[in-house]
C-alpha cells in the first residue's frame, strides 16, 4: 500500500507543476502594448478663467486592455503639485475612452498675463486590472531643477529690464504734449541703448525652453495652455 500510494502522490505533484509553469511562463512575458494609443487633444477655449483637454485612448490590441493614468495638476511658477488624478479602467477592441482635464487660470499679482495650471500626464496598460500608473512628476522635475533655475532667474532679469524700459519710455516719451510727433523717434532712442541686453536675455530664454523641452520628452513632457 506505501509502495503504491508514494508514485502516486509524486505524479500529482508533477501534472500540477506541468499545468502552471506554461501559464507563469505566459505572465512573465513582456506584453507589447504598441497597438494602444492616448493623445492630449486641447479643446477651443470657451472661458478665460479656465482651459479644457481631452485625454483619449484607443485600444487598437486583438482583446481587452485595462489603463491607467496618473495625472498631476501643477502650479506654472512654484512647480508645486495641486492635486494628483488617477483615473483608470478597461477598454475593449476598437473602442475609445475620453477623460476630460479642465485647468484653472492662477491668480498672480506679479504676473498680469494669463497663467493657467500646468500638469504631467502618465498612462500605462496592462492584463491585469490592479493597475496602477506610475506618477512621475517628482523625478521630472529633479532632472529639470538647474535648468529650471536658470531660467527663473534669467525670466526675473528680462521682466525687470522691461519694466525699467516702459517706465523710461512713459517718463521721457510722453503720448501728449507739443513734442508728440517725436515719440517714435525718443522710443526708438532708447531701446537702442539696450537692445543687445534685451535680445541677449530673450535668446537665453528660448535656449533653455528648449532645452527643458529636451529633458526625457516621452515622460517627461509639461502640457500646458499656451
């Protein structure tokens, strides 16, 4: 009876070892999830207190696929993260989902322009429906923070140059007055003077959008209004 109950007990074990290793195996391979799609698509603006974007996915994939996304709301200037979204579920063959993302206008004194919120965006797919997206706006933003430096403080150089420029051209160019026929020529007098400094500190700007632009594109793109 041991005789016969020990083979037995050995070749149990093994079928079940045989029916899980080739779907283990199955997990373990990488999915390629090239036939999914997503877009940032920016909506025509209907409110200057607010601006709208559509996040679409596509499922392009011969069967279901659940998505995840991790989308992080941030304030332009400070780079300070307002709020996290993390929006997910499933989409089945040929078909699209939609998220829609509205951004605020941010208030700020020293800045008259219209400033809107910023954010980073994450989607990633997968079999399994636990998935979570991977936030990655903390890392961005640490590859970024030198340039980013660099750029505040050349934007702080331009702006005050600026101001110091219209402020001049007010007090020494009147628009009234008997010598008004002469504002183009008293404006133009007086950019000269510091034009090379002007264009200078505009290239630098320029140089470095660009090269923050250039920080890991594929992750580490900033959607913004503009």
């Amino acid at each position: 009876m041991k005789t016969f109950l020990k083979p037995l007990a050995w070749s149990a074990s093994m079928a079940v070892a045989f029916i899980l290793y080739p779907i283990l195996t199955v997990q373990a391979e990488e999915v390629d999830f090239s036939c999914m799609k997503h877009q940032v698509r920016a909506k025509i603006p209907v409110s200057n207190n607010f601006r709208e974007f559509d996040i679409i996915v596509e499922n392009r994939c011969p069967g279901a696929v659940y998505w995840s996304i991790c989308l992080e709301r941030m304030y332009p200037q400070s780079r300070k993260i307002l709020e996290t979204l993390s929006p997910s579920g499933q989409i089945f063959v040929e078909k699209k989902t939609r998220v829609n993302l509205r951004m605020n206008r941010v208030s700020d004194e020293s800045d008259p322009q219209l400033v809107f919120e910023e954010f980073y965006l994450n989607v990633e797919f997968a079999l399994d429906p636990s998935l979570n997206a991977q936030c990655v706006a903390s890392d961005c933003e640490a590859k970024k923070r030198d340039l980013r430096t660099a750029f505040t403080a050349n934007d702080k150089a331009l702006h005050k140059l600026n101001t110091a420029l219209a402020e001049r051209i007010s007090t020494e160019c009147p628009k009234s007055g008997w010598s008004v026929n002469d504002q183009p020529e008293c404006e133009a007098g007086i950019r000269q003077a510091v034009q090379a400094e002007l264009d200078e500190l505009t290239n630098t700007q320029n140089e470095l959008e660009t090269q923050l632009a250039a920080v890991d594109p594929e992750v580490c793109q900033v959607y913004t209004s503009d």
